[in-house]
C-alpha cells in the first residue's frame, strides 16, 4: 500500500467525490450496454472512453506492475459466473443470464475513487436464487455502510454486512478480498472486512480502528451461491470460487464527515439508501 493512509481533509474529500463521480458516469454506462453477445472487451472501451473524457484517468489500468509482470490488463475488472473479483476484460461474449461484476476505479488529480455493481446479463426473468444473491449482496453493502459514524470502529461494517447476510438467507462471505481505505492510492490501510472472525470474543462489535471525520473507505461485500473459498486462476488476476458456485460483487467509496456519510461513487451521494435505512446523509 501507499498514498497516505488516514483521514482526509474536506477539501481532499471534495476532490475524491468528482473521482467518484466518474466512476459512477462510467458504470451507468457500462450497465447500459450490457446484453448478450456483448464482449467483456467492449464493454471495457465503454468505461475508458468515459474515464478519458472526463479527463480522469483510470485505476486499474497497469496497477500491481512490477519487474515480473506488466500490471492489470484493463479499465475494469469484469467478473462473470464463478468470477468472484479481477476479471480480465478480453473476447468473452456475454451469455443471456449470466452474472456480471463490473468495477470500475478512476484517478481525478490523484485521488482514486472504486465502486462495482453486479447485472444478470439479459434475462427477463432470472433464477430467484440469482436474482436472491444479487439483492443480498447490494443489501449488504449499504448495511455495512450506514454502519460507519464518526467514534465507531470499522468491524461495525463487518458486523452489519454479516448480519444482512444472514438474515437474507445462506450464502458464502469471501473473507479473501476485502475492502480497504482509499485515497491518493487506490487501496490503503485499514482492511474493511464483511465478517468477523469465529468465536464468542472475536465477535464482539467494536473491532477494529476507531472511525473518525475524514474516513474514506471502500466497502464491497463479495458474496457466493455456495462456500466462501476461492483460488487465482493462471493469468495471475482473476479470483473465482473454488465449488464453481456463482458470486456476486457491490462496492461504494465512502466518506464519514462530521455530520454522517457521503457516498462519493453514488450519483445522489446515497442520499435516497441512507435515508430508507435512517442513516445520516451529510455531504460536504
């Protein structure tokens, strides 16, 4: 990791919400050309010609480069199926029901914003159990979310993602990938997990680094149609589960400010989620 982990300024928060707004723009996009016989190529066009003509540049592109290998291959992670995370956007055409994870991150005047989303590609009536991780999935994220509040502690998100999660039905919770803070580097300290480990004590609420104003972090529940395990195919990048089961992906960058939350990679700033879920809403 690098950047400069900790709370950001109001002023740093302000220029990650316009990152953030790109990557929104660009995900709407994306979710807009989704249809079967689509390539996950194309789709990938889409979101760098939205990055680039906003004048942003894009996170993924090239990021974990170093002497052995030349960084990721494209502007998103597109994920289909058993693809849990880091998908390689190539010469797939997308199937009529498939399950699509769209991430997207994008740099504004050096300061990254990261969200995803999920789609089932086409299918007018999609399989309830489908249709069921989807929604439990996007649930979850914005529990976890409208579980940050300045004096809190970050397992508060874990604890909320969990509770939404069981509470919806039995799915697995990926413990491999996490969510992360976000700042001038696109994944900082500390670690947003979306359970808490095992165990009478290990659970308690209240885990975690203290939440304070100027927290900024990426929340992104990642959740499976079977066990939570996963393994990295060869190509060096993309996850999938380990029992083939389908997974499912959401994820918002979120800033605490001192009044309560502001969800710089949603449109409306997640003014309309917070306030179903009786959370304050508190942009800057």
């Amino acid at each position: 990791m690098s950047g400069r982990p900790g709370p950001k300024s109001a002023d740093e928060v302000r220029l990650m919400r316009r990152a953030g707004l790109v990557v929104a723009q660009a995900l709407e996009a994306v979710v807009a050309q989704v249809h079967p016989g689509v390539t996950t190529r194309e789709l990938d066009a889409v979101a760098a010609a939205v990055i680039a003509g906003a004048g942003a540049s894009p996170s993924f592109l090239g990021y974990g480069a170093d002497e052995d290998r030349p960084g990721f291959p494209g502007v998103l992670c597109l994920s289909v199926g058993e693809e849990v995370v880091h998908g390689i956007p190539g010469e797939r055409e997308l199937r009529d029901g498939d399950l699509l994870s769209v991430d997207c991150g994008a740099i504004v005047d050096g300061w990254h914003g990261d969200a995803a989303v999920s789609v089932v590609v086409g299918a007018d009536e999609p399989p309830a159990d489908v249709v069921g991780l989807v929604e439990t999935t996007r649930t979850a994220l914005w529990h976890g979310i409208a579980a940050l509040r300045p004096g809190g502690r970050i397992g508060d998100v874990a604890v909320a993602v969990e509770q939404a999660v069981r509470a919806a039905g039995s799915y697995g919770i990926v413990d491999d990938y996490v969510g992360h803070g976000i700042g001038t580097a696109m994944h900082e300290d500390p670690d947003v997990p979306n359970r808490l480990p095992s165990g009478p004590l290990a659970r308690l609420r209240g885990r975690g680094g203290r939440v304070v104003p100027g927290t900024v972090l990426a929340v992104e529940p990642m959740l499976t149609l079977g066990a939570p395990e996963t393994h990295e195919l060869d190509d060096g990048w993309t996850a999938v589960t380990d029992d083939g089961s389908l997974a499912c992906h959401f994820e918002h960058t979120v800033a605490v400010t001192p009044g309560g939350l502001w969800v710089l990679t949603a449109a409306d700033g997640g003014e309309a989620a917070l306030g179903a879920l009786g959370a304050p809403y508190a942009p800057l």
